[in-house]
C-alpha cells in the first residue's frame, strides 16, 4: 500500500513596523521603505502591517495596512501646517479672568489646580483604556513588532508621555501578544526626565533584539541601566536600494550644481528652545554661502526632506538670497518640486556636492554616493559624518561662520572623486553589516 504524501503546511509570517512616522518626513518614511523591502526580499509571503502616527499615510504610502500608535485628537491648524489648541473664544476670556482672581488666593488656586491635573489624568486614562484594548487587538497575531530606526527614543518633544510612553506602551502590548520586540537602529536621547528613562530603559529591556545607529546612542543607554547586547549598526536607509532616476534633463547643462538642505532652526514656530535671532543669523549665513557658491560658477538647489516645516525655510533663505545678489537669480536657482521620497533622490541625483542640516539630508546623498557638507545640530549628524569618514566636513551649527564652510567647500571640491571612492567603500560595508542585522532579527520569526 503506497503512503499518501505528506501535505506541506506553510506559516505565513506576520510582521508590524512601528515608527513615528506620517508627518512628512521623507527620511524616516525611507527606514520604513527600507525595512519593508528587506523584509520581502527574505519572507516574500509575510504580511507586512504599519503602526504609525498616520496610518493613513502609511498605506498610502508604503501600500500596507496600518494601525494608528496613539490616540488621534482633534487638532485645528495654523500657518505652516503648526497644530494648536483652538480657542474659545469669549469663554477662554472669562476663563483667564477667572485665573487672575483665583491667582490673588495661592492656596485655593493651587487646590484647583491639583484638582484640574487629577481630573485631567483620570479622562485620560479612560479615554486611553479603549485605545489599549483595540491596539491589543491590532497587535493579536503579530510574530515580531519591528521598532524601525530613526530617534524614537526621546522625551524633548512631548515629554515622557509621547515618544518614550507610546514605546513603553506597545513593548508591553507585544509582550501581551506574544510577539517578540526588535529594537533596530534606533536613536535614543535626548531623555531628561526620571519617567522618560523608566519608560526607555523598560522598554529596551523587554525587547528581544535591540541594537542602536551610533555609539552616543549606545553609550546613552548603557546610563540607563540596559545591561546585556547592545550593538550598533548605521542607519537602516543604507540598506535601502533605490533605483536610479532616469534624467530629466536638468543636470546636462553646463554649470554643477550643489543642493543645500535647511531646517528651521530655532524658528519660533516650531523649534523648541526657539530665538528669532538665531533663526535670522542661520538663514542668513546660508543666503550668504548660497552666493559665494553662485559667484564660484555653480547653480543652487534648495530641498526639503521634512516636507511641512523645510519649505518655509527656504523661501526665508531665498527671499535674503535676492536681496544680496545684484543680478537675476533665475539661470542660477534650479526648482525642482519635491512631494515624494522618488521626488528626493530624483533632485539630489542631479547635484555635484550637497551641503545639509538634516540627519537623513545627509544620509540620502551618501547613499547616492554625493560628497555632503554637514551643518549640526545634534550629536546624531556628527556621528553619522564619522562613521562615514568624513569628520573633517562637518560644523556645528551654534557656532558655523562662512568662512569656515568656504574652507570645506573647497576641500571637498578638490578631493570629490576621491570622497566619493570612500563612501563607495563604507556603503558597502554598511550595507553587509545590515544585511546580517536583518538575517539575525527577522530569524526571530
């Protein structure tokens, strides 16, 4: 009697990507691009879910389904897409009356207000109780929830309850359902606050994976008390492969260009710590480079990565810019609309050198193989430009003058084919050394 043969049963994997993503920031959509695309080269029948700020967003974007992290409130929204409590009009008045009576008793006053933070707590808890028990179920059959790069591990914008809760919140919900936690090229810091440690440390020390972007990353969490493997691998868009853009037509002619990337540093409508000086004196410095630049024979290419807050900077640089020359700018000013991360890779392929304040701004030129200037404004961008070799083409941005970015110009035009060998080379190490990170923490599954 012959056997009948044995029937091959197959297990679809089920993998979640958690980011703080959805706002327009076209380098942390790319960590998300790239873990997506890996994980489909390995596991082509796993199915991929999103849990971000936008789900929305996501799945618009990345074409998978996705799951909101917090509790979408509702907002109203002002000049440049900034989000704001909105008024109430004659009742916020006699609300602020009311404060200033209250004011001139500080007992009863305090009273009040410990009783408004307590009643405040306790709506809260039991808005957030059903939010829970929905994301308990969104999470129901996950394998393996995948806490995808960028510098999620922070309490500087929202305090504890933000990015370090919604963390700690979704470790202990994955734990719930079984799924195991891989924490993968993450940023952490800066965390001040004793509740946004616990929350971190917490949650690192339930995950089954974790490794960091950077060794002040790394160095921060070993402060916190996470003992046991704490590795560090670059940045996941290095493992990103991206193809190149056919040419528009924009590049052939004859001047280079150079791409310059801001950030609205310090403006007071969305930096924290905000100086409108320093906000004048930083986009007036890069106007000033921007025209040397021009006078030296090349064009300009403004681009955002973070597509709300960027643009808004560069028309401030640009308006200076006119200003400052004497002559028509337009021969001298390349425009090239930017809605996608395809737009992105797509304007910065036509550049020569790129100079850029944002982390990923220059990340995606390193990853296009473009020499980049590096202008600061954290820790985080130091490290990158090091891991990549390319300390000496980096200032700070508190502390930058023109000259000192003229000298690093010029440096990098002169040596540009042999910088361009070396980041060849480190990108190709980077990407052997994500591409075991990927074989090591998807094998969790």
């Amino acid at each position: 009697m012959i056997a009948a043969p044995a029937i091959k049963m197959t297990c679809v994997r089920k993998i979640g990507i958690l980011g703080h993503v959805g706002n327009e920031n076209l380098g942390d959509e790319a960590i998300i691009a790239a873990v997506i695309q890996n994980i489909n080269c390995r596991y082509p029948e796993a199915q991929i879910f999103g849990f971000t700020l936008n789900p929305k967003d996501t799945e618009k974007r990345h074409k998978i389904t996705a799951f909101p992290i917090r509790r979408i409130g509702k907002r109203i929204h002002y000049k440049n897409n900034v989000t704001r409590a909105q008024p109430s009009g004659i009742s916020s008045k006699v609300t602020h009356q009311i404060k200033i009576t209250l004011k001139a008793v500080p007992v009863v006053y305090a009273f009040l207000r410990g009783l408004e933070k307590s009643w405040r707590i306790f709506l809260t808890s039991l808005r957030e109780l059903p939010f829970l028990i929905q994301c308990y179920r969104n999470l129901k059959g996950i394998d393996l929830l995948i806490i995808a790069g960028s510098q999620q591990l922070i309490d500087y914008i929202g305090g504890p309850w933000a990015h370090s809760y919604t963390l700690f919140k979704w470790t202990l919900l994955a734990k719930a359902v079984n799924a195991k936690v891989a924490f993968v090229s993450v940023g952490v810091g800066p965390i001040r606050s004793t509740l946004g440690k616990f929350f971190a440390s917490k949650s690192l020390m339930l995950a089954s994976y974790r490794s960091y972007r950077d060794e002040s990353s790394r160095a921060f969490v070993q402060t916190l008390g996470v003992s046991g493997q704490n590795a560090v691998f670059p940045d996941l868009v290095y493992s990103l492969q991206i193809d190149a853009p056919l040419n528009d037509g924009v590049g052939r002619e004859s001047l280079p260009i150079v791409g310059i990337n801001p950030v609205p540093f310090l403006d007071e409508q969305y930096w924290l710590g905000a100086n409108a000086h320093r906000y004048e004196l930083y986009v007036n410095k890069l106007a000033t480079f921007a025209l040397w630049v021009i006078q030296r024979g090349y064009r300009i290419l403004f681009f955002p990565t973070q597509l709300r807050l960027d643009p808004p900077v560069i028309n401030d640089i640009k308006n200076i810019l006119k200003v400052k020359a004497d002559g028509d700018l337009n021969q001298k000013i390349v425009d090239k609309p930017i809605c996608s991360f395809d737009d992105l890779v797509s304007a910065i392929c036509i550049t020569d050198i790129v100079v850029a304040t944002r982390f990923h701004g220059i990340v995606i030129p390193y990853v296009l193989n473009r020499p980049v200037l590096g202008i600061a404004y954290q820790r985080k961008s130091v490290d990158l430009m090091a891991q990549m070799g390319q300390a000496e083409y980096v200032v700070d941005i508190n502390s930058f003058d023109i000259d000192s970015l003229k000298t690093r110009f010029i440096s990098l035009e002169t040596r540009s084919a042999a910088i361009q060998d070396e980041i060849q080379h480190r990108k190709f190490v980077f990407r052997r050394a994500l591409q075991n990170q990927y074989d090591h923490f998807l094998g969790l599954v």
